[in-house]
C-alpha cells in the first residue's frame, strides 16, 4: 500500500493535521458533552493541574463513546496504515480564560523497549478541539521530529502530574518559547494526530474564553506489540494505576459501561493474558539511544 501524505508527514514531523471530519452536529454535542463534565471539576483539581487547565477521565462519562468508535476515525487509523488499534485512555482538557502554558514533555511510556526507537509508531494521540485554537488561546505547539531525534528539551528533567502541573516555577525553561517550535492552529472538526512520542506543550490562554479538547490515546496494530508493552496497555485501559493528585468524580472503568454506550467500542477494548508482566514506566527516553535513532 502507497504511504499516503498525511501518513509520511506523521512519519517524519511526528504529527499531522487532518482538517474537517467530524460533521458541526457531532462538534455541538461534543460542546453539550464537555460543558457537564467541566461543572463536575473540583477547585483541588484545577489547583492540581494548573498547567493543563484540568484534565478528566473519559472512562468516568460514557457519553462520548460515540466520538471514540466514530466512523470518521476509524477511516482515518484506515487511511494513516495505523490499522488493528486499541483504545487505551483519554481526557477532556481545557484551559481556562487567562491561564499559563502546558510545559513541555512527551506522553510515551514505553522506553524501556528498544521498538520506542524506531519508526514503529506504539501510540498515537488523537486531538479534536473544540474551538478555533492557536497560540493566541493556549493552542498547542511542537517541537517536529522530536519523536525520533533527541532535542535539548529531552534534558530537561520535567513531570506529568507534579510540580510542573501546579505551576510552582513559571519561570521554569519547560514553559518557555524554543526557536524549534512550531504552533499548531485548527478549527473545530480538525483532528491533530501525533505520535505519543513527540515533545509537546502549549501556549498560555491568553483569551477570555475556555479552550478545551478531547484527547484520545490509542495503540495501532496492537496484536503486533511485545507482550508486556500490550499488558501495560490494558492495566492504562482499565485504570489499574494513578497519576499523584489525579482525583476524578467517578472512577468508572470503559468495560462497565451500559451497553448502548460500551457495544460501539467493545472492538477497541485491548486484551491480554492476566499472567503477562506490565512494561515498566518509563517516561524519559534513553538520549544516546535517541540520538542514534536519529542517524539510523
Ligand atoms: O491542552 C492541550 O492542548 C494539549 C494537552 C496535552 O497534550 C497533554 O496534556 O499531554
């Protein structure tokens, strides 16, 4: 099968941007779907996740099983060769008016197996915003080929769910500008796809608006995967771990979901033998094995 263009520039710049798939009337449930979560997050939680805005568990609101078993995206793992996914997590994230950058990091936990460098892509993320998003909004930003090439940012030591998250140092160099970035700007409909193991972070929200996303992780081809890497998968899936301070209101898991919501994406459900040992987590790359990657 011919790569198709949007598959080569994932490849190569570790995100694409597909423009316009999702018709407004699936966006305008999506707005419905988002405002009810958003009046559920508690003040500790925003504290907690300043950096993001907050950040909530799809698992918790079987609403949007519609959006994640949706047929526009299914064409797209089609058209991208990322065939064979699993769903692993998700989260509605939204920035507040006037709030700071998102810090610069990458979501790929998976580093302890050698497949993390090379062009094998283990996970991607599927971004759908809800409002016209750029810099000016708390729009996201990217560093290109940071999934495959080792960048300065690599070195700085930065974590999810920490200090970095509550913002206690904004003078910190994983929020400031880097002359490598590049501003991703879209509008609703558009979906961002990027590689898990990108760096990523976000501009502050400058505007007096909410930003907010639905952000969905998934692992194509996810028969193909080593053991262990499939058995961390379906602990994420089931919720079988905790980020420090990450409070949610119901603590669902997809699999006891109803019925009508759970049957339109029981086929991306990750199995595995209980018996398989999780891959460890492990979110900092290897930087010499990185850095060979890139010559490779
Ligand atoms: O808020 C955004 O635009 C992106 C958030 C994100 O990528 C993350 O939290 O890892």
């Amino acid at each position: 099968m011919m790569k198709s263009a949007n598959r080569e520039k994932l490849e190569q710049q570790g995100y694409c941007i597909i423009p316009g798939i999702f018709e407004q009337s699936m966006m305008e449930k999506l707005n419905q779907w988002s405002g009810k979560v958003l009046e559920n997050v508690s003040e500790n939680h925003r504290t907690q996740f300043k950096a993001q805005g907050c950040r909530v568990d799809i698992s918790d609101y079987p609403d949007f099983s519609e959006i994640i078993g949706h047929e526009a995206l299914a064409a797209l793992f089609d058209e991208l060769d990322l065939g064979g996914h699993v769903f692993s997590c998700g989260s509605i994230i939204s920035k507040p008016p006037s709030s700071p950058a998102l810090f610069w990091h990458q979501d790929w936990w998976g580093w302890d197996d050698p497949m993390s460098y090379t062009d094998r892509i283990p996970q991607v993320n599927m971004m759908i915003y809800l409002s016209p998003t750029s810099a000016d909004n708390g729009g996201l930003r990217v560093i290109p080929g940071s999934h495959r090439q080792k960048h300065s940012i690599h070195e700085i030591p930065g974590e999810y769910g920490s200090a970095m998250s509550r913002v206690e140092e904004p003078d910190h160099p994983l929020y400031q500008l880097w002359e490598e970035e590049y501003a991703i700007k879209v509008q609703p409909g558009d979906v961002v796809v990027k590689d898990a193991r990108l760096l990523h972070g976000t501009y502050s929200n400058a505007s007096n608006e909410d930003r907010t996303l639905l952000s969905l992780n998934f692992n194509p081809n996810y028969s193909g995967l080593p053991a262990g890497m499939q058995s961390r998968i379906k602990k994420i899936f089931m919720r079988e771990w905790k980020f420090d301070g990450h409070s949610v209101p119901n603590d669902l898991q997809m699999v006891q979901w109803p019925e009508l919501y759970r049957g339109k994406i029981e086929h991306l459900f990750p199995s595995c033998a209980d018996d398989v040992t999780p891959l460890n987590f492990n979110f900092s790359p290897d930087l010499d094995l990185l850095s060979r990657a890139e010559h490779s």
